[in-house]
C-alpha cells in the first residue's frame, strides 16, 4: 500500500521516458487535429477532462484516504465563474441579473492568438474554488470515514442548491448557454499535464508522504510529528484548484451547461475511475479514465443500437462493484507506471546506455 | 390568518412529514447499527417499491395484492444486495461498503430503466395513487379547519405503529436480543453462537419492508417517480438518523421528526411576514421580510445539510447516540 521510493539515478533517463509518453500524446491530438472528426475531438476532449479529475480527486481522497464525494460541486463553480468571466458582455446583460461591478468583465485579451483572458478566467475560478476549500476543508477535515464522506456529499447538495437559486449569476435551473468554446485538445492536455506533474511531485515530496502515512495510521503518523489537518488541507485544496480548473475547460467546450450536469452521475462515473484506476496511484488515474472512458463510449453506442438504456450504466456499476470487492486496491494499487524504465529501455536499445545485458540495473539503490 | 390554525397546521405538517422521515431513517440506522455500513441504495430500495407499485396497479392488479408484491419484491431486493454486495465486503474498510452501495444504487436505477424499456413502459411516469390515498381531509379543531392530506394522514399514523412494532420487536423477541447483540459487537456475537449473517439478512428484510412503505408514501405524495427519486429522501433520512445518533433506531425515530419540523419551519417561518401583514406591528413586519423573506425557502435543503454539518462537528453521536470509537 505505501507509497514505493522514487529513486531517481538517470535523470535522462527519465527525461527520455517523460519524452517518450509526451511525444505519443502529442502525436496523438495532432492526428485527431488533422482528422478534423469532432466526435473523436470530443472523447478526447471528456477523456483529458476525466483524467483531470480523476487525478485532482486522488490527491484529496486517495493519497489522504478521507473519502470526498463533494468534489464535483468545486467543479460546478470552476465552470460557473470561469464561464461568467469569459461571458461577452452583451450575452451578459442579455441572460444573466450581474451586480455592476461583474457586469462589465469581459475577459477575451489575447497575446496574439493566444487567449489569455480565458486563462486567466480559469486561474481566478480556481482560485476562488481554493479559497473555499480552505473554508470548507477546515471544517470537513476533521470528520474521518464515511462521516466525512457523507458531509462532503452535503457540500455537493449545497452548492447544487445554491446554484439552482442564485438565478442573477447562473440563470438557475435553467441552461447557462453562449459560452465561447476556447477549449480544444491543447487546452485540455496541457492542463492535465501540469495538474500530472504537480500531483506526481506532491505524492513524492514530503507532503505526499504526510498524506499516505496518516492515511495508512493516523496515531502512528501524528506521532512522528505529521499535523493531521495541515497534511488533509493541504489536499483539499490542491485538488479543488484542479477541478475548478477541470470545470473550467468543460464550460468552454460543452459551452452550455446546467446545475444537473454537475450533481450524482458525474460525481459516480469519476469515483468509478479513481477506484478502477487505483486510489494512490497517479498513474492509475489515467489508466481508469482511459478504460472507463472507452467502456462507457463502446456501450453507449450499443445502447443506441438496440436502445436498450441502462445497460451501460448496469455494466459500469457491476465493473466497480467487481474491482472493489477482488481488487480493492484498482488495478495500479498505489504503485507508478514507471517512465525512467522506458527512458532506460529506450536510451539501451539505442545503445545509449552504458550496461551490458545481466549487470544489475543501476535504478536499483545501492544496499537494496 | 389566524395564528393558531397556521400554526397548528405547520405542526400537523411536520408532524407527517416527520412520519416519513422516520420510516426512512430506521431503515438506514437497523443496517448501519449492525454493519456500520451507510446504506445508500436504500433509497432505490424506495424507488424499486414504487415501480413495482406502479407497475402492477398499471396492470389492474387489485390493490391488497399489489402491495404485497411491492412488499416481496422489496425485501428480494434487500436480500440480493445484501448477498452480492455487501457480504463479500464484511472486512473491507468502511469507506469501500459505503462505495459499493453507490454502484448497488446505480444498478438498481439502470435496472429500472432497462426493465421499463423492455416491458414498454415510460420511465418517468406518474404514479397511480390508489383512491383511498387521495385528497385530503378536514379537522374541525379548537384552532379552527384544518387540513391534512390522506396520505399524510396514513403516514402519520402508519408511521408511529410500525416504529412502535419495530420497537417491540427489537425489545421483545430472541431475534430482536441477537439483533442487539450483534450490533453491540459482531464477533463477540459469532463467538456467543450467534447466526450473523442471519441477523444481517434480516436487518435488510426489515429495512426494505419499512423502505416498500417509505416509498410508496413517497410516490404518492410526489405524484410523479422516476429512477432517481431516492437520492433526495435517502440522504435526509441519513441526516435524520445523524441527529437521532447513527445506529440508534429510537434515535432516528426522533431524528427524522426532528428533521421533519426543522424542514416545516424552514418552509413556514421565510414568507411569514407577508403573511401577517396588517395584522401584527409594522416594525415586526419589516424585520421578518427583511431577515426572512420568502425566497429563503428555496435555500431551505442547503441549511439543511449545514445543520447536519454542523451538526457532525459539534455531536458526532448524535442527539441520543454515543460516539463511535475506532
């Protein structure tokens, strides 16, 4: 369950194999790009979406293991502000009852082509979804198992409710509509890829190891001087940033959104892949995002064949009833797919590496 | 408006709505006393009932009948998920029973639809609320008319006898002292003789039963089902058993009457300065439209679940509970 060593001896290595994973993906929306199809745009577009998620939602719950059902409400209010921010300020006085002050923002600045203003508007609604967390997190930290689970659950109900009612600022039940749809799949994957790398220094910095041993010990980790609260909070926080950043990006690719498209379903389907994916693995994150989100496209294009609804719903829920009871720990447990091995196997096949065949790998500390 | 019959009216209402709640809150407090398990399906258990409620009085199935197979096909219900879900997961951690019942709710939800799908039927249909549970009646009361539906009115007294059955039950019978033993220390009840796994199974076939009559009141009273219908009640009936103490079935009885009042007030007091108008003090007046004005009703579940908040920080155990210690 621990968290495994990291014992970086071939930086290039690493760099190499970090290389590697980010030249297929890169590839990867370059052909979706030339393909110019928006459906495969699309899945891919939900998937970098998913993995945000999935990786934000494993920071607060599966490195800390206090379980938070409450995340999708930070992504609500990602999606909410950003998409208010960027909102042209026509389209505001049209839908939206702003208070003056709001009502004249309009943020679309760009540096040549590139959109700053949205940037920036994601930036602040994830800032804004930190600062609340802060709020809430310090009061819902202190809450252990399914007490804590439960109450972040609440957290959902609360800002859902807030949302249908605040009918100045979100049009209230009904849909928040004429986003401009910034979003595209350089957006989403670079926003994964910074939200991957801050989560995967944190699990290996001191913090990171903080949250895995009070989450394995609570006693034993207050006694070798770990504060609880300080460890849970810092999580929270990170990991609502990202999702309001999550939320962000899918205002502004979906361009039209409701209070309901935030509320159970999303928060289930996100749940499945962090537990399919492994809680505590980053790794894993991606890995159920990936699967989960190819199972639940193939069924729903079965579903609209025979239109027999509610298979893929049944089918996804009886995956996670499986892997929770053969295989508590995901398929990753908490441990990493391993990019200095594929720098190595890579630097070796073109000879780079100094080794010959049978010599003990040098990944492996000396004394181990 | 007279003040008394207003009044007296909003306690009647709270007092049924109250009755609700507390079916829904033993269901969840008699598993979570034994297994330390929140039970979130229970509220599909509730939508399952419905359907089948509906389904067959749909089908001209007369009306004893069909509530006897909503009660059967509950408690299979109960049963199933407590074998296929549940059971595998006696030593995982708490937080993975509480997942699992999420994907158990998710099943029975799509089962729902897909069955409606194959048997032709709409998925979002309105419920056909039998006669005797239509309209309402009027009290002539030393507070003046009051008026109270027929199904709040079965609730309110369906309500309070199964509870006091249940009690008796739990307080009188071998089954009932194995229940209590159980959720005092599960292995130490194995280890007295105990048949567990018997007494989990019929923890859940009680929880369905009392869920089967939470959810047909429920249908009835929203007049409209849906598959997701049982995500709202289940999660105040977890609010009401918090408040009781979790795992205290008296104490989710009181909690969900608690809960119950606590949501009329929440509806009755915003708005109550428009009602009063004219015939209390001006001064009165301004102040509870200005610190309580109508459009505070709508915020009523988002108090709600800050009490409960507030309330899991301030008194873990609940109003009657003991705190849990792990």
């Amino acid at each position: 369950m621990n968290a495994q060593a990291i014992t970086r001896t071939s930086p290039l290595a690493t760099w190499v194999g970090v290389g590697i994973v980010a030249g297929v993906v890169v590839a990867i929306i370059l052909l979706l790009e030339a393909s110019g199809s928006a459906f495969w745009q699309g899945i891919f577009i939900t998937l970098g979406m998913f993995i945000i998620l999935a990786v934000s939602l494993n920071l607060a719950s599966g490195f800390t293991g206090v379980f938070s059902l409450g995340h999708i409400g930070f992504m609500a209010l990602g999606a909410y502000i950003a998409a208010i921010l960027t909102l042209p300020v026509e389209n505001k006085e049209e839908l939206l009852n702003l208070p003056g002050w709001l009502a004249t923002i309009h943020l679309d600045f760009t540096v040549g082509t590139f959109p700053l203003g949205f940037l920036t508007a994601t930036l602040i609604a994830g800032l804004i979804a930190s600062l609340l967390a802060v709020v809430v997190g310090a009061v819902l930290m202190r809450l252990s198992g399914h007490f804590v689970a439960v109450a972040t659950l609440g957290f959902l109900v609360i800002v859902r409710v807030v949302l249908i009612n605040a009918d100045d600022f979100t049009r209230g039940a009904r849909t928040f509509s004429n986003v401009t749809p910034y979003t595209d799949l350089w957006w989403v994957y670079g926003w994964a890829a910074v939200t991957l790398y801050t989560i995967w220094r944190i699990k290996f910095s001191a913090y990171g190891r903080a949250m895995f041993a009070q989450r394995e010990d609570v006693a034993a980790a207050r006694s070798v001087g770990i504060v609880i609260m300080r460890s849970r909070l810092f999580a929270f926080v990170v990991s609502a940033f990202f999702t309001a950043v999550a939320g962000s990006l899918w205002g502004h690719f979906i361009t039209s959104f409701s209070p309901n498209a935030f509320y159970f379903d999303l928060t289930f389907r996100v749940i499945t892949m962090l537990v399919v994916g492994g809680m505590g693995s980053v790794s894993g994150s991606v890995v159920g995002p990936v699967l989960i989100t190819a199972l639940a496209e193939a069924l729903r294009r079965l579903e609209d064949y025979n239109q027999l609804y509610g298979i893929s719903g049944i089918s996804l829920a009886l995956l996670f009833l499986i892997i929770i009871i053969f295989r508590p720990n995901g398929l990753m447990g908490s441990r990493e797919f391993d990019v200095e091995w594929l720098g190595q196997r890579v630097l070796r096949a073109l000879s780079f590496g100094r080794r010959r065949e049978g010599e003990k790998p040098e990944r492996f500390p000396a004394g181990e | 408006m007279n003040f008394g019959v207003y009044w007296a009216q909003q306690f009647l209402n709270g007092l049924s709505v109250g009755s609700q709640y507390a079916l829904m809150a033993v269901g969840l407090a008699m598993v979570f006393g034994i297994l330390r398990l929140i039970n979130f399906a229970h509220g599909d258990v509730m939508m399952v009932a419905a359907y089948i409620g509906a389904f067959s009085l749909a089908a001209q199935v007369p009306l004893p009948l069909a509530l006897l197979l909503v009660l059967l096909g509950t408690v299979l219900t109960g049963l199933l998920m407590e074998r296929a879900a549940y059971r595998p997961l006696r030593r995982a951690p708490a937080v993975a029973v509480l997942l699992s019942s999420f994907a158990v709710g998710q099943i029975l939800q799509n089962g729902t639809l897909l069955l409606s799908r194959l048997i032709n039927q709409p998925v979002q249909m309105a419920f056909p609320t039998p006669d005797i549970l239509q309209g309402a009646v009027l009290f002539n009361t030393f507070f003046g008319d009051l008026r109270l539906s027929r199904i709040n009115l079965v609730s309110l007294i369906a309500g309070p006898i199964l509870l006091v059955l249940l009690i008796i039950f739990i307080r009188r019978t071998t089954l009932g002292l194995s229940m209590r033993a159980t959720a005092e220390d599960l292995q130490a009840a194995q280890l007295m003789g105990i048949d567990t796994n018997r007494v989990i199974m019929w923890a859940f076939v009680i929880g369905s039963l009392l869920a089967a009559v939470a959810g047909v009141l429920y249908a009835s009273q929203a007049g409209q089902i849906k598959p997701d219908m049982g995500f709202t009640p289940v999660l105040k009936a977890f609010i009401a058993a918090v408040i009781g103490g979790f795992g205290s079935i008296p104490g989710a009885m009181i909690g969900g009457y608690v809960l119950g009042f606590l949501e009329v007030l929440l509806t009755a007091l915003p708005g109550y300065g428009d009602l009063i108008r004219g015939s209390a003090s001006p001064e009165v007046v301004t102040f509870l439209q200005t610190y309580l004005p109508t459009t505070l009703s709508r915020y009523r579940d988002a108090f709600v679940f800050v009490a409960l908040i507030v309330l899991l920080l301030v008194r873990p155990g609940g109003i009657l509970g003991t705190v849990d210690k792990e």
